[in-house]
C-alpha cells in the first residue's frame, strides 16, 4: 500500500476503500464507484456507508474530495488528527 506502515492505523475497511482508491490510477472516484469496487451491494444504504467511510477519510488527511463527491488519495501528506482513540483503528 502506498502508505506503507500508517494504514495500519486504520481499520480493515477504511484499509480496503483506500487500497481502491490507491489502485484507481488518481483520477478519483465516487462513492458508488467505491462500492462496485469493493464488491458491495449497489443499494442506496451500502453507497451511503462507503461515502461516510471516505468523508471521514477526507476529515482526518488520508483522502482528498477536491470535487464534492469525487475522492482521491492524497498523496505525500500526512495524515491530519489520529484514529486511534481507544476505538480499534475506526475515527
């Protein structure tokens, strides 16, 4: 992963959205995008859970929303606050 040793930090599934996002060649995603990729049921609750997954990404410095609803890794920056706070790796 891109991030090397500093996703680990993050939960699994907030590990798997940013590995898409990494893979997708840059161009950024949207979150129903974001869940075909990871496989998920394309149904309005499950696209929904995807797009707080990466708003909280955008929120912490790990992805950037440069356009509302278009997500992109955020390359060379490092990440803003900590997700760890006793919740297992979830922010």
């Amino acid at each position: 992963m891109a991030r090397g040793s500093g996703s680990r930090v993050l939960a699994p599934e907030y590990r798997r959205l940013l590995a898409v996002l990494e893979a997708g060649g840059g161009e950024g995603l949207r979150a129903k995008d974001l869940a075909a990729r990871l496989g998920l049921e394309l149904v309005s609750a499950k696209v929904e859970g995807v797009r707080v997954k990466a708003k909280r990404l955008v929120a912490r410095g790990w992805l950037a929303e440069d356009r509302p609803g278009l997500f992109t890794p955020r390359h060379g920056q490092g990440r803003a606050g900590g997700f760890c706070g006793g919740r297992g790796g979830v922010p």
